[in-house]
C-alpha cells in the first residue's frame, strides 16, 4: 500500500489505447447486465459524485480572492464533461490530456494541450486551481508524489489541488475486485487501474508541502449493486461522507490541498 516508493512511469500507449474500447455498457461483460448496472445507474452515480466534489471545491475555496476568476487546470481533461461544474467559479480553464481523441471532443472554451501531465510545458505558478478528477487510480503502480508535485511547481501562491479518486477502502469494491479476477476484466480499464489506498495520496499531498488538507467522502452506490441493495447502501451513505474515520471507506474520496 506505500506508493511512495513505486516507479515513475506511467504507461501512457495503454492509456491512449483505452479510449478506443467499446462503451462499458455496450461491451456484454457480466458487470454490465441490466440487474447489476443500467445507463441511468451508471451516469447517475458519476453525476452525483461529481456534484458533491466541486461542490466541496467551491466551499473549499470560498475565502479565496480568486473565487469567482480563477485560472483552472484540469489535469487531464478528458472529454470535458466536467467542464459545466466549474459555473462561476473561473477567469480561464485549461485542460491536458494525452488522447487527441479526448481534447476534440472537449467545450471550445477549455484552452487544450495534449501532453503528459509529468511533461506538462506549463510555467511555473501558471494556476490557481488544478483539478485531478478520478486519474490517480491509473498510477496503481507508479508513485504519485512527482504527479503531486509537478501540480505544486504549476500551482500560484496558496493555489489549490483538488483530488478525487475510489477509495480502496470501499467494502463493495473488495466483492467486485474478487469477483473480476475470477470471471474477467470490466472493459475500457486498464492493468493498472485500481482503487487507490487513501492515505498514500495524503502522504504524496503532505511531502509536497501541501497545508489545510480536507478530505471528502464521495459515497453514492457503486455501479455494480443489484437495486435492491441500494436502500441499505443510502442508509449508511450520510456517514460514509461526513464523519471522520467513516470517510475513508466512501466509494470515492476527496481531497482538497492549498500550496504553503
């Protein structure tokens, strides 16, 4: 579970090869039967997380002076699609990603670059803000600190990293990884995807000189929970995301960070 001691190298061809896989709930895995997993399921549980994360961000980010007219960098951008959480909360965004496929597909008004986040070419304290939405679960095997501080030297004075990935911790996804390796890989994942384990990116966060942490629970059902279920998963769900220790066994967790 110490990733601080992994390599450095990501590998960027699986990444880029990735994106060309057939939509999971087109793909006929087992994982993507409509008892486990339908379309509304699937984007309704995303949005939500979603929802709550920039929400927190928001708050987090409420004494700033750049609160309304920050520069932002998502890190990476992907298609964009989280680019309408940002309402009110920007001067500029930025977006990086490896995949040209991902950056043309992403809103006119995100100023695009197509590199790897390690070799980014951007200015040092180029950003207020650099969001890293649900891509450090693809360092499963590569150390996170020089993504973390690679964010650090691009981050202005009191600038703020914001982190959210699944959580290891998160009961279901021990079931659901038990269960892959015994009757197969969910498609459009790569080897080295995999929940992470929640105090190492705190550790990453913390030896890059990051102060103010907060950390967020995410909770919103996993994908993979027969409906039936989910009652008893939104009863625990008010836990899951507010109250400390519980937090770090939600589905997904957040961390906020400002530059010292």
């Amino acid at each position: 579970m110490d990733n601080s001691k992994k390599g450095s190298k990501q590998d960027l061809q699986a990444e880029k090869d990735i994106i060309n896989e057939t939509f999971f709930l087109d793909s006929g895995h087992w994982t993507a039967h409509p008892f486990l997993c339908t379309r509304e399921r699937f984007w309704l549980k995303y949005d939500v997380q979603k929802i709550r994360f920039y929400g927190a961000l928001y708050r987090y980010i409420s004494q700033k002076p750049y609160k309304n007219c920050a520069d932002i960098l998502f890190a990476p951008v992907g298609d964009g699609r989280d680019y309408a959480y940002l309402e009110g909360m920007y001067k500029q965004v930025h977006g990086i990603d490896i995949s040209p496929k991902q950056l043309s597909k992403c809103p006119r008004a995100i100023v695009t670059k197509e590199a790897d986040i390690l070799n980014s070419g951007y200015a040092d304290g180029s950003f207020d803000i650099v969001i890293v939405s649900l891509f450090m679960h693809h360092l499963s095997r590569v150390s996170f600190e020089p993504y973390i501080g690679e964010f650090r030297r691009i981050l202005r004075a009191n600038g703020v990293i914001a982190i959210m990935e699944p959580s290891s911790l998160y009961p279901v996804s021990w079931l659901v990884a038990c269960a892959t390796r015994i009757l197969g890989k969910i498609p459009a994942k790569v080897d080295d995807e995999w929940p992470v384990y929640p105090p190492a990116i705190r550790r990453a966060i913390e030896k890059n000189g990051f102060k103010n942490i907060r950390v967020h629970g995410m909770t919103f059902n996993h994908v993979v929970i027969p409906s039936f279920f989910q009652s008893v998963i939104n009863a625990i769900d008010y836990p899951l995301r507010i109250i400390h220790p519980f937090k770090l066994f939600s589905e997904s967790i957040a961390y906020f960070a400002q530059k010292a």
